[in-house]
C-alpha cells in the first residue's frame, strides 16, 4: 500500500505540512487480554511520560505499524515493548484497584451500621411518643403487595324484602364497572396477542369475553352468570328480567 513517510527522518523532505506517499506495508498487531477493557481508559496514581498507545478494543489491543518497502520495521520488537508498557501500567494500576478494593467491605459495613443506628434512633423517637405506629392488627408486619392479592369479587346489593318486589333489580356501579373493566383487560390480551385470535369469528370471540367474566362471578342457580342470546347479545338475568347486556360489535375506526 502507499504510506506516508513525510516524518521519516531519513529522507529529504521539506515541507512535512503535506502526505508523502510511498510504496509500503501496513502490519497490524493483535495483543489479547483478558478483563475490562476500561481500565485502559484510566491513569493510574503512578505513571510515566510514555505510555503505550494502541487501539482499545473489547479482547485486544491493536497496533498498527506502517511502513516503507525499504525500510522495514522490527515488527516483533515493536510488539514486545508494547506488551511490556502495557504490563508496567496494569501493574500500577492493579496495585491502585487492589487497595480501593480492600476498603469497599470496611466503608460498606460502616454505611450499614450507620444507617442501623440511624433507624433505631428514629424507631426510638416515635416509640417515646406512646403513640401506636401502623394501622391496627398489622403492626410488626411486612405490607401484602396490591398485585398478589386477589380482589374479591363484588356482589350484587342486598335491598330489604319488601323493596323486592316492587323494584327493578340494577347492578351496583362497582359491578358494572369491574364487569367493564373485565371485558376492556381481555380485549387488550387480544390486541397484545392478534395471531391467537385471528382465526376465531365473532361468536367464537364473544364466547372468550362470556368465559373471562364468568371467572369473576356466579349465577343464583348455576355456575355460571353470564350467557348469550342471539347473534351478539352478553346477558346476565336475575329473577327473569334482563340485569346486564352486552352488545358486541367490530370497531374498525380510529382508536
């Protein structure tokens, strides 16, 4: 390949502002290494005023050497004192690493005792007030997570016997909204799973939302609470009277 030789001391030449090319080799040295990479990035405490310069990669380090035909290069040489710089400065460095890292479990354990003492402080200051701390029956208790607890499922209202009969049974607006809810967190399983849906019709479609609702709740007689009517319809009946419908339809506008 052509090189530039312009800073080559042993020829004549005058104006080193441009390249001078000239016919040569290009040898580019690998030196493995094992472990991360930056620390080559950092300078240890200790140093010299010749470090060793390379291309950092992820597994070794790169050297490119350029040179003319004529004048070749000890490319071994030039290798192994690169292999030796670089020992010199890791062993500055691992001696620097070493003791950082000896101190970290002595700073680690004193944070902990710190932050000990500090909470038993404050568990003390509350203490002495002689007031209760947490809501009652769940003092000295890990909380339960929301997302692990089963919510129960909400019931129909119990009016008195004598409004029975003449009232029209309703749903209370918690069912109505967890039954919604229900039916919006199934559709968004279909959107999030489009392939496990495809093939199914509009029947076959209404049947999973009837089946997830009926997850949550009973009928008076039978298991289940929710059926369908018809083409579309999703009902729940109580006492012969329709108490909840549903009517399913494609939507294929904007969301």
């Amino acid at each position: 390949m052509q090189v530039d030789v312009r800073y080559d001391q042993g020829r004549a030449v005058y104006d080193r502002s441009q390249p001078v090319m000239w016919p040569g080799f290009r040898v580019v040295v690998h030196i493995p290494f094992d472990g991360d990479h930056g620390v080559f990035e950092l300078r240890p405490n200790q140093y010299s005023h010749n470090p060793p310069r390379a291309e950092v990669r992820r597994q070794d380090l790169v050297d490119v050497i350029e040179y003319a035909r004529e004048t070749p290069v000890d490319i071994a040489a030039r290798a192994q004192h690169l292999a030796s710089t670089v020992e010199q400065w890791l062993g500055w460095a691992r001696s620097q690493i070493g003791a950082y890292n000896a101190s970290l479990e002595a700073e680690a354990r004193s944070a902990i005792v710190h932050r000990r003492e500090s909470i038993t402080s404050h568990q003390a200051h509350i203490a002495a007030t002689g007031l209760p701390v947490g809501p009652p029956g769940a003092r000295d208790r890990t909380y339960i997570a929301d997302a692990v607890v089963r919510r129960p499922a909400p019931v129909l209202p119990n009016l008195p016997e004598s409004q029975r009969i003449p009232l029209e049974p309703v749903l209370a607006d918690e069912v109505y909204e967890h039954i919604l809810g229900v039916i919006r967190d199934q559709l968004v399983g279909m959107e999030r799973s489009p392939n496990a849906y495809a093939g199914m019709g509009e029947e076959a479609r209404r049947t999973v939302l009837v089946d997830a609702l009926n997850t949550h709740y009973r009928g008076k007689a039978t298991a289940e609470a929710f059926n369908f009517h018809g083409k579309t319809d999703i009902l729940i009946r109580h006492d012969n009277q329709n108490l909840f419908i549903a009517e399913c339809k494609y939507w294929s506008g904007a969301n």
